[in-house]
C-alpha cells in the first residue's frame, strides 16, 4: 500500500494560523448557506411578506412536483457580491408535471426598494457606450469602403478620384470625427468600469454616443457622395447602413436630450424644460 509523506507539523505556528484561517471561511460558508435557506434572510423575507409576495424559493416550491426532489445549483453564487445570497435568484433541476426541468426563479426587485431610477441609470449608461461602439463600427467600415474605391476609381484623365482634393478632405474630416469620437467611446467605457462618480461616467457616455453617432453620420454621407450611384447600391453595402445611422442619432437619447445634459451637468446652466 503506497504511504504518502508529508512534511506538516501539526503543532507549527503558521499551520495553528492556516487551520483557524479555514475554520473560519467554514463557518462563513455555513452562515451564507443558512441565509440561502432562510430566503436571503429575516429583512428579505419580511420585505416580500410587505408587499404580499412570496421569494423566489417559495415559488419554486409551488411549481415542482408535490413530494419531488429539487437539486438547487449555485446556491452561493452571489457570495462576494452586491447580490444576496438566496434573495436574488434561485436555480436548480426539479420535476414539474412529471418531466425534469431547469427552473430558475428570481427576485423581481433590483437593488433597494426606492432606488429604481439609478438603477435605470446605471443600464443606460454601458447602453450608450454599446450604441456609440456600433456607430464607430459603422463609420470605420464606410470609410474603409470609400478609401478603396477612391483609389482604384479613375475618370477621363486616368488619376484616382482619391487624389482630387473635393473627394479626399470630406473622407479625411469625417475620420478625424471618427477617432475623436473613438477615443470619448474608450474613456466612456473606462469610467462605466472605474469610476465611482456615476454623473462623470453619465457624462462620458452622453457625449461618447453624441460624438460618435454624428461622426457615423459624416463618415456614410461623404461615403455615398464618394461611391456616386455606386452608394446606393447594395452591392457596396453603404447606404443600407442608412437607417441604423439615422436611428442612433435619435434613440438610445435623442441628440438633443444629450445636449440639454451636458449643458445642465457639465456646463451648470438652468434647465430648459
């Protein structure tokens, strides 16, 4: 029979420290494991019991099978985070009208009660940066389009159109837009992950979603005007690019929305409405 050696010296001072160290993560375990069967504790429970509703482990109950076994998968998956243990969501394998299923049930409530427009907040901002990410996309695909087919595209005196001043400085302003917008997108998403001031982070996303959806913009029309009636067709895959550009200058927050935040946050002028 194989003996495994080992060097631990059960009356070392540091092996005294690592052993209390790990009793003490059990008993953590064990108290987070005793609020995930309370339901995410006294004050969950009784915030559910006010507003007449039953938690999500309750639920589940009520949906499996009377008398069957259900196998709860993660129930410490929100250890360490802003989450609760057992209050936000319960997953887990168990049998309903006879069939095995994954049911998953969660608390219908985002952060603290009362705090629902931060909330709101704090999706709309990453929602700003995404769509300013999209128009930047956009506009460095157009743009790449539009250089390519300056260069090989050659009239009468056999020069690339690229090489006429009327067709280059449209393309060339329309990709200095495109990278100061850019570089506001990259900041934006910076101060989403690690700022702690939010309003800053607000501010970074209105005016990286403003920037980029007008460059987008530039970038499509001097795009078309570039490709001539090539730009309208789909072959070229420009214009159909259209509609998506146009729509992003409106909504997630229209641009004007945009500029009555910046002229009230950043600027601290009175409000216009």
């Amino acid at each position: 029979m194989a003996v495994l050696a080992t060097s631990v010296r059960a009356n070392d001072e540091r092996f005294g420290e690592n052993r209390d160290g790990l009793l003490a993560l059990l008993a953590e375990h064990d108290a987070q494991l005793d609020l995930v069967r309370q339901g995410g504790g006294e004050r969950y429970l009784a915030r559910h019991r006010d507003r007449g509703r039953l938690t999500a482990r309750e639920r589940i109950e009520l949906l499996v099978d009377q008398d069957s076994a259900f196998l709860e998968l993660s129930p410490l998956a929100a250890w360490g985070t802003e989450f609760h243990v057992g209050a936000s969501l319960v997953t887990g394998i168990g049998v309903v009208e006879g069939v095995e299923c994954v049911v998953t049930a969660s608390d219908r409530l985002i952060g603290e009660e009362g705090e629902g427009l931060r909330i709101v907040f704090d999706g709309l901002n990453p929602e700003r940066i995404m769509s300013a990410s999209l128009c930047n996309g956009v506009g460095r695909y157009v743009l790449g389009v539009a250089a390519a087919y300056a260069t090989e595209r050659r009239v009468w005196d056999g020069v690339p159109i690229g090489a006429h001043q009327g067709i280059a400085h449209p393309l060339a302003i329309a990709k200095i837009e495109l990278e100061l917008a850019r570089l506001m997108t990259q900041r934006a998403a910076w101060l989403h992950d690690h700022a702690e001031d939010r309003t800053a982070a607000g501010e970074a996303a209105n005016m990286a979603k403003y920037a980029a959806a007008e460059a987008a913009a530039h970038c499509l029309d001097a795009a078309i005007q570039t490709l001539g009636g090539n730009g309208m067709a789909s072959e070229y895959g420009v214009a159909d690019l259209w509609g998506v550009v146009r729509l992003l200058r409106i909504a997630p927050v229209s641009r004007e929305m945009v500029l009555n935040f910046v002229a009230t946050k950043s600027l601290g002028l009175p409000k216009s409405y």
